[in-house]
C-alpha cells in the first residue's frame, strides 16, 4: 500500500535534509532560482542552520526522500517565496498547492503579505502561482546579475488566501 508523501514545516535542525534537496534543486533547474549551486554548495552547517531560522522553511516526504521544497523569508515587510522546487518525478501532484499553503499561512499569521520572483521563461511555475492566485505585477528585473534570464515579480492578494 502506497503512504501519501508528509509534509510540514522543518526546523534548523533538518539543515542536512534542506541542504540536500536544495542542492538538488540548483543543479536540476538552475535558471529557476536566484541562486546558484556553486554559492550555496560552499555553505556550511552554521550557514544553512542560520538561513533556516529566517522564516518557514517546508518539506514535502515520499517514501523517506525530500522531493519538495520551499520557503519564504520576510523582506521589507512582505513575506517572499523562495525555492519553490519539486523533483521531476514527483511534479504534478499537488505539491507545490501543499507547500505554498504552510508559507501563506504562516506569513498571514503574521500579517505578511506574500510575494514571489517566477522566470518568464517557466510558464509552468507561473501558471501554478496563477492558479494559487498570485497576480503579476509587471515588475521584471534580472535573475542574477549579468543573467539573459529575467524574473517577475507576482503578488497573493489577501482575499485570494488559501493558507
């Protein structure tokens, strides 16, 4: 009999799991984050337990191996999502839908509002965020300093909440 994959919030405790599917995450699909996978490779535990206190941090469980991640770290008086990744076998599930309600909810118990960068070149990501309910703001900047890559911003509106 199959288990349905757990998910929650983890702790910086769970540093080695978050490195792990993180650093997966970078080398899989490496133009969908701000980030790259040299950077953060070079962490080390101090570092990834430090990032880990900056705000929720969630983990998405199938069979004993992280296969989704996400998180959100308040910046100037919003909550922003970050690191929204789901291991290619694992994508379509509803993971993403899972792991965005726990990092809303937190933020709106905190009365946060939530924001996120998506790659215009992604439109599978973005069309999960639109169905979330984020609305495009038409603010576009570049994924990386010096990165043909450009990312928007997108905004949940406090009555499209889910969390």
């Amino acid at each position: 009999m199959d288990r349905a994959p757990l998910t929650g919030r983890v702790t910086a405790d769970d540093w080695e799991t978050w490195r792990d599917i993180r650093l997966r995450s970078l080398r899989d699909s490496p133009d969908a984050f701000g980030s790259t996978l040299e950077l953060e490779a070079e962490y080390d535990e101090v570092d990834w337990r430090e990032r880990m206190r900056k705000g929720p941090r969630v983990l998405v469980v199938d069979d004993g191996r992280a296969v989704a991640l996400g998180g959100g770290f308040p910046y100037d008086e919003t909550l922003m999502v970050f690191g929204m990744w789901t291991a290619p076998g694992h994508r379509g599930r509803g993971h993403a839908t899972v792991i965005l309600d726990l990092i809303v909810g937190w933020a709106r118990e905190r009365d946060l509002p939530v924001v996120l960068h998506v790659n215009l070149a992604n439109p599978s990501a973005r069309a999960t965020y639109e169905h979330y309910g984020f609305v495009a703001t038409g603010e576009v900047e570049e994924l990386r300093p010096r990165s043909d890559q450009q990312i928007e911003l997108m905004r949940l509106p406090t009555e499209s909440c889910r969390g």
